[in-house]
C-alpha cells in the first residue's frame, strides 16, 4: 500500500504544480504586445515620451509628432514606416518626406496597418530584403498593409489628412523619394521595395496628376532578372504610361525577346494594350 500512497502524493503534486504554472512570475498569461491592444498602446507611449524629451531640436510636423498623431488617430498596429537602413551599423530614419510649395507645408509618410484579426506586425519585419519574402507566407509575423499618405501641416504643427494611397505589396520597403516626371513636368512620389522573389525592386510610383492635394495615380515599375517594366510616354496624354518587357529565360541565358506598350484608359481606368484586348492592368 505504501507504494500506492507515495505515487498519490505526486500525483497530486503534479496536479498542482500544472496550474500553478498557468501564469508567469508577473501574473501574465503570456500575452505580448503583438497579441495584446493594450500593452502595444502603453509601450508605444511609453517609448514616444522617452523620444520627447530626448530630442534637442523639434520642428512642427515632424517625426516624433507623426507618432503621436498616428498613435492618437488610428487603429491599434498601425506604425510610421521607416527607410532600410544604408548601411549596417546606421540608425534607420522614418519614412517621412517634407514638400513646401505655394505658402503651404505638406508631408508624405508611409504608414503601415496591421490585418485585423492577425497579430500586430513588427516594422522590423516589413523593411529591407529579406522581408521582402513576406510576400510568400506573412501569416505569421503579421500581414502589413502599406499606405502612402499626405498631410497638410498648420502653422500651429497640426496634421491635417488630405488622403492615403494603399501600395498593393506586403514587405520589402526600401525608401521613399519625390521625383518629377519629365515628359510632362507632374510631380510624383516613387516608393522603392525589394523583392527579393524577382531578384529585383519593384517601385509604386504616385502621380500627383490633379495636384499634391487630391488622391494619385498609381503607376507599378519594376526590375529583375527576368521582369522588367519602365516608365514611357506612350499615348501623349497627362498620365504615365509603360512599356512591359518578355523575356526568353533558360538554363544557359537570360534575354528580352519583346517590349509591349501600355497606356491608361481614361474610360475603363486600366493599362490597356492593343496588342490584345486580353492584357490589362490595374497599376
């Protein structure tokens, strides 16, 4: 019987020391800040606080009032982007451009959303090559759905959202640069990405066709070692067009055997060809 009453007793043991064990040391239940709106809230304020009074020189509408801005406005899992870093060992700077023109202050930021539903998505985890591979399985780390968005700044440093732009990718953000289409003189916003699937980087172009102030249109570059897409005057009207490249890819080499051109249709809002009514394009 002894042994009988000595297997009862940690059996017994056993049980309780499986729901003592329920919860950690800091009576969490092994919720992160991924998985958990409040914790992500109390940490981000805590660490935009600590950026406030550790910056020596602030400017109205900059960086640091973005995230408060984003932090106040928008959903839980929602960040301000930042550039890839240049090098190594460089700090990453906030995907955030200024434009000043006419007396008024405008500013571009790329922010991202995290996928209601999924956990919160890590900005580390969306910028540079290797996110880029997001795109195949982005389930896990979160899915990220990158906006383009303009603000009017005040003179007072209020933002004012004037609209937002969806960028139709997931990871790989690289950098973010306003440009200016020659051939017509329009002012555009060029958002690089890697890709590392097409060996490449894919750019989403924003035309400010009708003005910084109202939504733009979206134009898709792209290079790789066998996709190609450049940026073409094809129809000589105010929105860009493209010319989109074949390739012969083998085992012993990699050409381009043709190049088709696409032009925006201002009827059925699309890049059309009349190589075939079949082949059209959203962007």
């Amino acid at each position: 019987m002894k042994p009988l009453k000595i297997f009862g007793v940690f059996f017994f043991l056993l049980i309780g020391l499986t729901y003592c064990g329920g919860k950690s040391d800091s009576g969490t239940t092994g919720e992160t800040p991924a998985t958990n709106p409040a914790k992500e809230r109390e940490i981000r304020s805590y660490n935009l606080n600590v950026q406030k009074e550790q910056a020596k020189h602030r400017k109205p509408c900059d960086a640091i009032a973005m995230k408060q801005y984003i932090l106040d406005n928008y959903d839980e899992g929602t960040y301000l982007v930042e550039f890839d870093k240049t090098y190594t060992y460089s700090l990453p700077k906030p995907a955030i451009l200024d434009y000043k023109t006419g007396g008024k202050h405008y500013v571009f930021a790329v922010i991202a959303k995290s996928k209601p539903g999924e956990r919160f998505i890590e900005t580390k985890n969306i910028v540079g090559y290797e996110s880029s591979f997001i795109n195949l399985d982005s389930t896990k780390l979160g899915t990220a759905f990158f906006y383009l968005t303009c603000f009017r700044c005040s003179k007072d440093g209020e933002f004012t959202k004037l609209w937002e732009a969806e960028v139709p990718i997931h990871g790989g953000f690289n950098s973010m640069t306003i440009k200016r289409w020659k051939a017509k003189n329009i002012l555009y916003v060029d958002l690089d990405f890697e890709d590392g699937i097409i060996s490449g980087h894919r750019d989403f172009n924003f035309f400010l066709i009708d003005g910084i102030e109202k939504k733009p249109h979206l134009l898709e570059t792209y290079v790789g070692i066998a996709h190609k897409r450049t940026m073409a005057n094809i129809n000589d009207d105010k929105y860009p067009d493209y010319w989109e490249y074949r390739f012969a890819d083998t085992v012993t080499y990699v050409k381009i055997i043709d190049s088709i051109p696409f032009y925006w249709d201002t009827v059925k809002h699309l890049y059309v060809t009349k190589v075939s009514r079949r082949w059209w394009r959203k962007y």
